[in-house]
C-alpha cells in the first residue's frame, strides 16, 4: 500500500492503493447518538478520504466487539480505529467533523 499525506497523526491512503478501513465504534450514548444521526454524511466523508467505513455497534457486556474492541485499546464509545491508531470519546466525534468538513 502507498501512503500519503497526514490528518491528525493518521495515514491516509493515496488514491492507487486499496482503501483503509476506519472502524467506528458507537454504543448508545449522547455522542454515539450525534454520530449515528450524521451516519451518511459519514459514510460519504470516509469514502472521500479513502477509506471504507466499518461501523461496529457495542451493545452488552461480554459481546464479541466489545472484547475485541479492548483487545485494541478501544475502551469506550464513541471511538474510531484506523490500523493501530486509536481515537476515543469526544475526539472522535472532532475527528469525524473535520472528516465531514474536508473537501
């Protein structure tokens, strides 16, 4: 994969390569829900960057991404991962506007 260009510490993908994925993490909290209302605008946003979305949604203890989730450094919802970077809580969702706002 060729990499160019930074956003806030993270790599993103040059056109020519296959795209990275961003994993979103959302549970049902306040900021989950702002992001889950602002889902397509999300989705349009990733692809724009390069990257194809995966949201993953933490519902109850014990469930299957919770566990893997922690496995990454993924302690709480909002969170977003691209490869081994992580971000969590409310710089997510500051992560996710300037995604939005990039054109």
């Amino acid at each position: 994969m060729y990499l160019c260009g930074r956003a806030k510490g993270f790599i993103l993908p040059s056109r020519s390569s296959s795209m990275a994925i961003l994993e979103l993490y959302v549970s049902y909290d306040d900021l989950s829900s702002k992001i889950i209302e602002m889902m397509d605008e999300i989705k349009k946003a990733a692809r724009r960057a390069g990257y194809t979305l995966a949201v993953r949604r933490i519902e109850q203890p014990g469930d299957d991404v919770i566990i893997r989730a922690a496995l990454t450094g993924i302690t709480t919802a909002p969170a977003v991962r691209i490869g081994e970077n992580v971000i969590l809580g409310r710089e997510t969702v500051e992560f996710l506007m300037n995604l939005i706002n990039k054109k």
